[in-house]
C-alpha cells in the first residue's frame, strides 16, 4: 500500500527536516553560494519565522517524514498597501518530485496569499531550474525583466509575479 502524502502548516518539529531540504536541494541545483536563500536565518527556525498572520509555509510528508515545502511572506521592500507577498523556499527532495505536488502546493499557496491579503505575488528563480519555472509559467506567472523588493538573493537571476 502507498502511502499518502500529506500537505500541511509546519510545526515547529519541522524546523530541522525543512533546513535539512532547503540546504539539500539548493545546492543540489549549484545554489549554495552568496545571494542565495540558503543563508537566509529562516532557514534554521522556519515554523518561527511563517507564524504570523500574514505569511505561511507548508510542508510535504509522506509516511512522517517531511520532503519537502515552501510559503510565503510579505515581499520585503514593499509597503503592506501595495499587497504583495514573495513566494518562498519551494523546495522538494528527490524522493517528492515527479508527484504532482509542487502543482498542488502552489494551488495551496496560491489561495492562502488571498486568503492573508495579497493581490499579487512575486517570485526569483534561477535560469537553470526548469521545472521550477516550467511549474511557474502552467500557474500563471510572467516574467520580469528585473527584480522587485530587498530579498537580498543577488544569485537568482529571474523574476516572476502573477495577479492573485
């Protein structure tokens, strides 16, 4: 029997798992290097740092064990009335991939930025992470020709934004 994948808010459990992916998978994909989220301080208290009324982040379980995740949170450098959130740290472990739910997170995503507020929302990428903006552009985001906000992640080198 297989066993179902769950996506659910991150606990403060989590926190070890999800640092342990986000540290895997960027430099998995070569994005290890200054200007790259891995080094935001999130990364090692994710559940602290998305517990606010404005920001979430979602983990992937399969059999208890979490695989993978991503949220969201106000762009910085914007102002709260210009209503526009970031999509952040969307990460998958191998073992998650090729599932359906980078779709089925970002449907999730998608939803809780209009349900916290937002009307639009942004996102940086890397050239080199097809699937990444393959998934992007099927949910509706365009392309940018520079980046929006103060992320600080210098290393990514594509821009997404989509109305909500």
């Amino acid at each position: 029997m297989t066993r179902p994948w769950i996506l659910r808010p991150i606990r403060p459990a989590d926190d070890g798992a999800v640092a342990a992916t986000i540290r895997t998978v960027m430099t998995e994909h070569g994005c290890c290097g200054q200007g790259f989220a891995i080094h935001d301080a999130e990364v090692a208290c994710m559940s602290r740092h998305y517990a606010d009324v404005t920001s979430r982040y979602f983990v992937v379980e399969n059999g208890g064990e979490v695989l993978g995740g991503g949220g969201f949170a106000r762009l910085v450098g914007t102002a709260p009335d210009q209503a526009t959130c970031e999509l952040r740290k969307m990460y998958f472990r191998p073992a998650a991939r090729g599932h359906g739910l980078g779709h089925a997170l970002l449907v999730l995503l998608l939803d809780e930025m209009r349900a916290a507020g937002f009307r639009r929302c942004y996102l940086e990428t890397t050239s080199w992470m097809d699937a990444a903006r393959h998934l992007y552009a099927a949910h509706g985001f365009a392309e940018l020709s520079a980046a929006e906000g103060n992320t600080g992640h210098d290393g990514c080198d594509r821009f997404f934004a989509r109305d909500l």
